[in-house]
C-alpha cells in the first residue's frame, strides 16, 4: 500500500555526502623525494634556493602544508617541482629543516614581534668604523648580545682604521673573548677569509661602515652597492635585501640590510649571563633579584667579590656594560641617527 505524504518525516529523508563532509586524515605526505637546498634570497613570497647536490639555484613557493612556518635566508629546506632553474620554473618549499642557530632583533625594545635575520648562520660579522661614523658601543653589544643568546659566534670588523686608532674599541673586546679583525681598504684580509672559508657566515652593520664594501672584497663578483657617507657620518641603506652569496673556496656569507636599531625585547638578562658559565657559576652567591649591574643598583652582587686582577673580574665588567646595553632603551639612538640623516 503507497504510503501517504503525511506519513513521512525528516528521518526519511537521504542525503549523499559532500566532498566537505569526508573526515581528514592527520597523515601528511613525507615528500620522501624532496631535495635539499639552502635559501640564499627571499622577496615578496618568493625564495631563491641553491641545492645541494647540483649547485643549481630554483624560484620557489612556500608550500600550504607549511602555513605560518617562517622560512629565511641561510635556512636549510626541501624542495619540490621543477627543479631545474630554467627561467620561469617554480618549485615548492616543502619542509624547513631543524636550524641550529636564529639570529634575532625586534624593532625597539617595546616591540614584542621577533624578527628572524637570519638563520643557521655560524659566524656573525658585525662591520664597525672607527670614524665616519664614528662606533656606536651600545649597537655593538647589542648585537653581541644576540650573537652570544642566538648560538652564534661573534666577530667584530673594523672598517676605516686609517681615520683613528682602534685600540680603545679592540680593547673593550678583549675580555670577551670576541675576534676583531681590521678590514680597512689598506688592510689585508687574508685572516678573515680564512675564518669564513667553508662556513655560513652573516653580515650586519649601520648604514655607511663600509658592510658593502667589505663584501665586495670578500666576494670580488658580488658587485653589492655601496654608498658615500657624508661629514656627519649619514649613511644610505645600499642592501635592500638579505642575500646569500657564495665565498670562492667554499663557504657563504649573507649580505643583510643596513641596521638602524637593534631591539632585543626577547631576551633576558640571565640568557646573557647563562652564556658565561663562570659568572653563571658567581652569579649563584648573588641575592634573589639582582641584575648584576653593580653598585648602587645592586650593592651586593657577588661579581664585585671576584679576584680583580682575574679575567672572570674583567669578564664580568664587559658583560654589565652589555646587561647596561639591554636594559637602557635605543630611543636615543634613534633620534641622534634620523637628525644626522
């Protein structure tokens, strides 16, 4: 017997799955044949990556699976798609390989957003001038701070060392175990590429120090841009982007964007201090809360009982001046650069 329309209800009623309705599986595909590379550029969502096997360098796309993963200069990644660098061909970024070191600023000390310079990089190369402009002391320890936190090992270079004696700057480094290598245009660099030959190395500075030049030096086919600087040591941004490039004999160094500031709102006072076991080890014997930075702000820190005459007393003096660098904000610095600009 037909069954009448009043007879049926919603529990009647079949509906056919969508596409949308199909549970997702968590298994996402290994990418078993992805090939190794390393970025050497990133600009406007594209990355240029050099492989490892072929020396060739592919355009490249960051992959959907990878979402908000950051990917940077200097990061070792695996790649996918048309591997083949042919002008026009674009691969995938797939995966980012675990780095073992993250060199990191913030915009100021207030602002809590970190921003990656670069990534992997094993040795820092902080390009001073001794004149014109003359150093900036708090921008060096600063970026020694965020050398030593960051896992990677700092190096200073002195450019223009013919306009006044860097002495005084090589001896505040001293107690700190810190390299510093003159690179003026008379001098020879035979040391330093000696160092870098066969390392991932990165380049920071101010505006006008001389970073680009100093690049070119190092890598005579990098044709970097440089700029003149002017009596009162303003200097233009010559290198708009980070970018990797290769050191005949093996090795790279990145080239990065010239530096106003240098905030460090990521990093704590005691990841400087865990950086120096034996402070770490003197810093036990101090009262709860103390910075450190010694008389009269912390009339009691056991730093002060260290033998003067040792190189832990004189260790420990450096690194104050860099707890001062942290905790004193870079505002100054900024005002004093945009009125000499």
């Amino acid at each position: 017997m037909a069954r009448r329309l009043a007879d049926y209800d919603e529990s009647d009623v079949r509906v056919r799955p969508g596409k949308g309705s199909r549970p997702r599986t968590k298994d996402r595909p290994r990418h078993a044949d992805a090939v190794s590379g390393m970025v050497i550029t990133k600009d406007r969502g594209r990355w240029g990556v050099v492989l490892t096997d072929t020396g060739t360098v592919v355009q490249c796309m960051r992959a959907r699976e990878l979402k908000r993963v950051s990917v940077e200069v200097g990061d070792r990644v695996g790649v996918v798609g048309d591997t083949s660098g042919a002008e026009g061909s674009l691969a995938r970024i797939v995966k980012r390989e675990e780095r073992s070191s993250v060199l990191r600023r913030t915009a100021d000390d207030t602002d809590p957003y970190e921003r990656i310079i670069v990534a992997n990089a094993e040795l820092l190369l902080i390009v001073v001038a001794v004149a014109d402009p003359p150093p900036r002391t708090g921008f060096v320890e600063r970026a020694l701070i965020a050398a030593f936190v960051g896992g990677v090992t700092p190096v200073v270079c002195l450019t223009k060392s013919d306009l006044a004696d860097p002495a005084v700057f090589r001896a505040e480094l001293e107690d700190l175990d810190v390299e510093v290598f003159e690179v003026g245009i008379d001098d020879p660099i035979d040391d330093l590429h000696e160092l870098i030959r066969g390392r991932l190395s990165a380049l920071i500075g101010h505006s006008g120090v001389g970073k680009s030049t100093l690049v070119n030096r190092v890598v005579p086919d990098a044709d970097r841009e440089t700029g003149e600087v002017s009596g009162v040591g303003k200097g233009r941004h010559t290198s708009t982007q980070s970018v990797a490039l290769e050191v005949p004999g093996g090795g790279w160094i990145i080239d990065t964007p010239g530096i106003r500031s240098f905030g460090l709102a990521h990093v704590s006072p005691e990841e400087v201090v865990r950086v120096f076991p034996d402070l770490d080890a003197a810093a036990e014997n101090c009262p709860r809360g103390c910075t450190h930075l010694g008389p009269p702000a912390d009339p009691e820190c056991a730093w002060d009982a260290l033998d003067p005459d040792s190189v832990t007393r004189r260790r420990a003096l450096a690194v104050r001046r860099m707890l001062e660098a942290l905790r004193s904000n870079n505002e100054w610095d900024l005002k004093q650069l945009d009125e000499e600009r």
